[in-house]
C-alpha cells in the first residue's frame, strides 16, 4: 500500500464545530480513502509521499444534491434542444467546471436523453477524470404539459400506471435517483409555483417503484398543494420548497424528509435576466424571492434537514455557483457551520454515500478542498478560485 501523508493546516473535518489545528492526514494511493487523522504536527506517520500544505484549511468537497449538467445557464429555455452529441459535451464540460469550484460529488435532477447514466458510470471507472462522480436521475418525470414537458427531457406520464412503468423502465437504465415534478415553476410559461401537477397518487406510485429499488425520490415542489402531495406521497426530498409551511415542515420532521432550497436558481434570474429573458419569468422569480428566505429560514429554525443544491444549469446559475449558494444561506440566517453540514451531512445522507462521503474521517475517501482562509468563519472563503481541489487523495485541481 503506496501512502500520502497531507500535514501542516487546520481541519474542518464536517463532524466538528471547531478547526484542528496542526492536522495531518495519511490517505492509501490506491483506494483514495483516508487511513488516519490526527492533530500532532510533531508525531507524523511514515508515508511514502508527503504533502505541506503549508498552514492552509482543509474541508470536505462539496455534494452539489441539485444539479442539470446538460441545461446550458445562458440560453433561456436551459437548451434542451440541443441534439445529443452537443447535450453531451456540454455536460462533460459543466462536470470539470462542477470539480474546479469544489464540487466533488453530485445528484442529477433530471437531464436531456438519460445522458447523466452514461456518464456516472465513465466517470466511476476513470474515462472521464477531472469530475466529480454522479448520483443519476436520467430525465424526470412530468405530467404531460407540466413543469418538466421540454423537448429530450421529461417522461410524460398521465395516471399512476404510466408513471410506475416509466420509472421502472428509468431504472432499468440506470437512473438512481427518480425526480418528479408535483408543482409548476418559474421557466414554463403556463404555469405557476401554486399549481400542483403530478398527483400524490403518481408520486407514490414513483416512490414505491424507486424504494423497491433502495432509490431516491426528489420532487419538484415550489407552492401548494403540491409540497404537500409530495410530502403525503413519502418523497425523499423537496427541491426548491419555497412556500413551506408549518403542516408541511411538521410531516417532513415526522417523516425524515430533506429540503434543498436552491436559493441560486431564483436569486440569479431577477438578478441578472432583466431585458434578456421573458418578463413573466422575471416577475415569477422577482415575487417568491422574499417570501422563499422568509419559508427557507423558518423551516431551518424548526429542524428541517437542509441539503445543498443549486439547481445549476438554469438560466444564469452556471456550474461553479454551489459555493454561492452557501452565502445566500449564511445570509438568511444559517449559521457557517449549519451551512457547511447541508453538504458535508446532509446531501450526504440523502444520497446514501455518508458511509464512504462527506466527512474527511478514516475508511471514507479523500475528496477535499485546501483554503487560504476559515470556512467557519467566512463562509465565502469557499468560493476562492484558485483552491486546491483534491479527489480521492489526488490533485484535480
């Protein structure tokens, strides 16, 4: 067993609230997994290669549980059209962007043609390095004309039946994560954040299929009744989530249920889509924004379980936002470390990789990130450019 020996910085670590100081860290060159940790910069184990990081901060990589690599952020309608040898270079383009700002591993919510299935398993044997690794969804699953009926990407399903089968044939192909669409949105026109599309019956029906599976169920819940038809239905997660309210965060505590907020994806449109895309977009995004940091800090006082996602890929929420997203946290109320845990804990958990991700502790793989300030104490250190992003123990970046 070849051994590197990381020392000389401080160590978030995930699971601590507080830095260690003078840490090191011996990582197995051949698995990427982390053999030891500790705190004595005078007593360092043997190591066939050693690294000084010079005083520098380590934290965990980044689990993006919210992502579109195939969508294009400058083209309004997320560029759907695009045939699939040109949907596909551009996702192998957006996953090297995702690993550059941080992001070391991914859930896919829904993208053109399945190509997010191809793709996790070329990036899990080493075709395709500088990625982070994917949990995929292939494309979600819409009610015919609903939030998700683009050209190449949702699966319209119309009754319970349709939706058990086409998840069904979703998960012959790969998909690991099933997405629905119970609510309407901010990029379809004839649509509205209130109004619930997919029934709580076609939901169960994916949900029961997906569970069968050991899968997961995200849905696309921005308004009610629909945040409520997927919670009753027993989803995984809710995405967005921006009118929540108490019923809904009670059942989520009863039921284990996790939010991903993506707090990006609407900021970003009024911020920087005025005179370029359509005013009704505008005025949808314009109008949740305060109401969403009012729901979203309220279900995080209350408990809910709070991920990480960005929905990248949206108009003007490009693949290297996910450190973005942090501040906007921190800036409704979380605190830096709460922050933190929506990835290094939480997306984890909904993914079911926290045996192996998300904290840097023995048995777990080396994915990490090397900072020239504290994370803990400005969160924005997260976003510098020019950070040293290591996967399983090797530099990427």
């Amino acid at each position: 067993m070849t051994k590197q020996l990381f020392y000389n910085f401080s160590l978030f670590d995930g699971n601590k609230r507080d830095l260690q100081a003078d840490a090191w860290m011996l990582v197995d060159d051949q698995t990427g997994k982390i053999v030891s940790v500790g705190t004595d910069g005078t007593n360092l184990p043997s190591a066939e290669q050693k690294t000084d990081l010079a005083g520098k901060y380590v934290m965990p990589g980044l689990i993006n549980c919210h992502t579109h690599i195939t969508m294009e952020p400058s083209v309004g309608d997320g560029g759907t059209t695009a045939n699939v040898v040109a949907s596909t270079v551009r996702a192998v383009k957006n996953l090297h962007t995702f690993l550059k700002s941080g992001v070391t591993y991914i859930r896919e919510c829904g993208s053109t043609y399945d190509i997010d299935i191809t793709l996790s398993k070329l990036v899990a044997d080493g075709t395709i390095d500088h990625a982070p690794e994917i949990l995929p969804s292939g494309r979600p699953y819409s009610m015919t004309g609903g939030h998700g009926d683009f050209p190449n990407f949702g699966h319209l399903v119309d009754s319970p039946d349709e939706m058990r089968k086409a998840v069904r044939r979703g998960q012959k192909k790969g998909a690991k994560a099933i997405k629905v669409m119970a609510t309407g949105g901010v990029m379809t026109k004839n649509d509205f954040m209130d109004d619930p599309q997919l029934s709580t019956a076609e939901i169960s029906a994916a949900v029961e299929e997906a569970h069968h599976k050991g899968n997961i169920v995200a849905a696309h819940a921005e308004g009610n009744p629909g945040i409520l038809n997927a919670i009753k239905a027993k989803v995984d997660s809710i995405e967005h989530g921006f009118y929540v309210n108490d019923e809904e965060i009670d059942l989520m505590l009863s039921q284990g249920t996790f939010l991903t907020p993506t707090i990006v994806a609407d900021w970003a449109i009024p911020k920087y889509g005025t005179g370029i895309l359509p005013d009704w977009e505008i005025k949808k995004a314009a109008d949740a924004l305060d109401d969403l940091r009012h729901n979203i800090a309220h279900a995080y006082k209350r408990g809910v379980a709070i991920t990480l996602g960005t929905d990248a890929g949206t108009p003007f929420n490009d693949f290297s936002m996910t450190p973005f997203e942090l501040e906007l946290m921190v800036k409704i109320g979380f605190s830096t470390y709460d922050a933190l845990q929506t990835s290094c804990q939480n997306s984890a958990k909904l993914m079911q990789i926290a045996d192996e991700y998300g904290t840097l502790e023995p048995n777990k793989y080396a994915d990490f990130l090397v900072l020239d300030a504290n994370p803990l104490a400005d969160i924005t250190a997260v976003q510098q450019e020019d950070k040293a992003v290591y996967k399983k123990g090797q530099r990427a970046y």
